[in-house]
C-alpha cells in the first residue's frame, strides 16, 4: 500500500486545514488509518485515527473537539480536518495504515506497516 499525504502548509493560530491521505489500495475500506504527528526534538505521537468502515474514531485528548478525522472509501482517501491550529500542533504529520479488523483502530505507532512521506503544518502564533 502507498500512501500520499498532503495539504500541509502555513496557517495563523486559529486558522484550520485540512490533510489529505490517499491511498493506492483498491480494498482500502480494510485499512485502518491513522495520522501522526512528530515536532522538532519530539518523539512522533498518534493524533487521531479511524476504522477500515468510518464507524470508529480515536483522537489524541488535546485535539479532541479541534480536529476531525473522516474517510472516503470510494476515493480511497483519509481527510484530517485540522481547526482552531495552535502553535504546538507545528509538526510533520505522516498518514499510516494497517489491515484490521473492520471497526479497529490502534493508537501505537508500531501497529502499522505503511507510511507515507508526512506534510509539514506550521502554525504561526
């Protein structure tokens, strides 16, 4: 599976974007997916990730209610909807996916196998 992620750029604190995670994968409904972030001298922490079928979503607590992970299995992509940016969300975020069970969605690193090359968002305060 390849992943593509893009849609990353330089926004203003409170500003929002929105990532784009596409896939090669024609059965991608089995896939879950996930997004990561990694800051400058931090460690690559999980962000939010969603279910193979879209019913099930996981965020990381300090982008609950700020950021919104969806899918299109039809397009075989995975959007990050990213609102009310703060400085400390300046990171790379990479896309990852990982065949799963139907309704699963893990938060470690470690649990998936494909990644794509990551998209840098800086947001300027």
């Amino acid at each position: 599976v390849q992943l593509q992620a893009s849609g990353g750029g330089l926004v203003q604190a409170g500003g929002s974007l929105r990532l784009s995670c596409a896939a090669s994968e024609r059965t991608f409904s089995r896939y879950m997916t996930a997004w990561f972030r990694q800051a400058p001298g931090n460690v690559r922490e999980f962000v939010a990730g969603i279910s193979g079928g879209g019913s099930n979503t996981r965020y990381l607590d300090s982008v609950n209610g700020r950021f919104a992970i969806s899918r299109d299995n039809a397009k075989n992509t995975v959007y990050l909807q990213m609102n009310s940016l703060k400085s400390e969300d300046t990171a790379v975020y990479y896309c990852a996916a990982e065949d799963s069970a139907y309704f699963y969605v893990d938060m470690m690193q470690n649990a998936y196998e494909y990644w794509g090359q990551g998209t840098l968002v800086t947001v300027s305060s």
